[in-house]
C-alpha cells in the first residue's frame, strides 16, 4: 500500500493518503518520544559519553534513571506537543507527495520503474518528498529541539512563549538554524528508508509466494508483521546511514539557546555546517559525531515499523470503506 500500486483495484484519494500519513505519524511519535528526547540529549553533549566524572549522560539506563531524579517522568516527553504537530504535519506532507510522485511516474514514465525497479523508483521520490515535508515543518521541528534540550529552569514556558522568543531575539532566521544539515541528511535517509522498504517487503512477498494482485479485503492486518519487520529494518539502516548529519543538525538548531544548555555542560557555538563538524572531531573526536546512535537506532527502527504499519492498515481500512459505498 505504501507507493502507487497499478494492482490495486481501488486507488485512494491524496486526502485519504494524507489522512494515513496523519495518523502514523501521531502513533508513533506517541509510542517513541521518551527515545527521542533521550537522543537529542547524547547528541548535544559535548562531554564523552562515559563514566567519567565531567559527563551528566553515561548510557542509556542512566540517562532515563537521571531524566526522572532530576526533571521527572514527564520530562520524557519534554517537547511532545510540538513534535506530535511535528509528525502530523510530516506524515502528511511525505505520505501524500510521495504517492503523488509515484503515481506520476507510473503515468508518465516506463512501467519497469513502478514494477521492475520501484525499490530506486521509491529511493528516489522518498527523498524528495521527505525533503519537500522537511523544509514545510523546519521551525517547528526547531522549538521541539530547544523544548528537550532545556533543562530546568525552564527558558521557554508554552509553544508561542517559545515562538514569540525566538522571533524576537534571533529573527525568522532563527526557525531554520541547522536547514542545510537537516535537508542534506532527510533526502538520503527517507530515500534509503523508503527504498529499503520496498526491496524488503519485495523480498519478504517473493519468499512467502505471494503475488502482487493480492487484494486489501482479504489482507487486512495479516500484514502487520511485515510492516514491522521490513519497516524497523529500513528506518533503522537508512538512519545508520546518515546519522552524523543528525548530529550536526541538532547542534545547530540549538545555537542562541545557550542560556537554557548551561546546566548539562559545556556550550559550543558554531558558525555553521563545516565549523560544526572540525570543532567536534577536534574536541571530542570522530565518535563525537555518533553520539546518541544507539537510543537512535532503537527509535529509528521502532518509528519506521510503526509508521509503515499504522500508514498501510489505515490505507486498507479506507479502502474497504470505499469499496462498502461503491457496493
């Protein structure tokens, strides 16, 4: 169900792809954020991640266990408003322009790139549509960065507290600190994600038998293993992939926020993309630039498989709807 599919008997609408779009990405930002807040914390570290005494995270366990003590559970979900509008508006950004491109190909270009190659046909409108949601979504994916990444006492109260002070000490340009390194590093990694994702679940259909016509109706849940499995295995290779760029990213989007990062450490300031990546091979060395990839692994993995299956069950509910009104 994920991409044009010229098999299936009942095409949705870009609403209803939309509207799937919408509703994985709330399930599983949901499910992952406590990971989420984890990483951004490793990644904005400067101290080594280990047990030494200048270093407030050490791993995982102690990290969650020093989150609680310190800031409470909820800090877990430090940030989740602005990141859940966040992932709906990216569900639906993604989902919808990328089954828009798909379906744009199968009509007006060869039919071995929607059947033969559709993994590179996917690799390819993956990461223009995840660049495309990217670019729509930046500054609010910058207020959820420097809603985790402060610590207490709080220097941003409620999202337009946030919004209102970030316009008024840094400009407009303020919500698109760290852009370059974010479209640089979500082109390949939804590219890869989705392309991965086809080659998978192609090779999973073609070991189990299964032909291509096979229809919604008769499908409807089996397939959520698959989705998991093909989908958690994508997300998390794509991220692995790209991961230092996801550093570079976060460092960025929280520059003229050093006030609310005093408490967790050292403070850098970069002058951008390069400067950022010298400075922190320089002072911490190349692990510094995968710092958090393991809690990022875990979510990328959980995030994908979650989001394929809760996309492709809501995309065949609706089509059994559909199909109920056309009876």
């Amino acid at each position: 169900m994920v991409g044009f599919d010229p098999h299936e008997k009942i095409h949705l609408s870009s609403t209803a792809h939309a509207l799937a779009g919408a509703v994985s990405g709330a399930a599983s930002r949901a499910l992952t954020q406590p990971l989420d807040v984890i990483k951004i914390r490793f990644q904005l570290q400067v101290e080594p991640l280990n047990n030494t005494p200048q270093s407030k995270y050490k791993g995982l366990v102690q990290a969650f266990q020093c989150i609680i003590k310190e800031e409470g559970t909820a800090a877990l979900w430090k940030g989740h408003i602005p990141a859940q509008i966040l992932s709906v508006v990216y569900g639906v950004a993604q989902y919808s322009s990328f089954e828009i491109l798909t379906k744009g190909i199968w009509q007006y270009l060869p039919e071995a790139l929607t059947t033969t190659y559709r993994p590179i046909t996917h690799t390819v409108c993956g990461g223009i549509s995840g660049s495309l949601a990217t670019a729509f979504i930046f500054p609010i994916d910058v207020i959820r960065t420097r809603f985790v990444a402060q610590g207490e006492p709080k220097l941003y109260i409620s999202l337009t507290h946030a919004v209102t002070s970030i316009m008024r000490k840094e400009g407009i340009g303020g919500f698109y600190r760290g852009l370059i390194p974010s479209l640089i590093q979500i082109g390949p990694q939804m590219g890869f994600q989705f392309g991965f994702y086809s080659l998978f679940t192609g090779l999973w259909n073609k070991s189990l038998g299964i032909l291509p016509t096979r229809q919604a109706d008769s499908l409807l849940f089996s397939e959520s293993l698959e989705a998991i499995v093909c989908g958690s295995g994508s997300g998390a290779l794509s991220k692995l992939m790209i991961y230092p760029l996801d550093v570079v990213k976060k460092r960025l989007q929280v520059q003229g926020f050093e006030e609310a990062r005093k408490f967790f450490g050292v403070v850098r300031n970069y002058n951008g993309l390069i400067h950022c990546v010298i400075l922190s091979i320089q002072e911490e060395g190349i692990r510094s630039l995968f710092k958090g990839l393991y809690p990022s692994l875990l979510k990328a993995a959980l995030v994908s498989g979650i989001n394929f299956c809760v996309y492709e069950n809501v995309c065949r509910l609706l089509v059994l709807y559909n199909a109920k009104i056309d009876r």
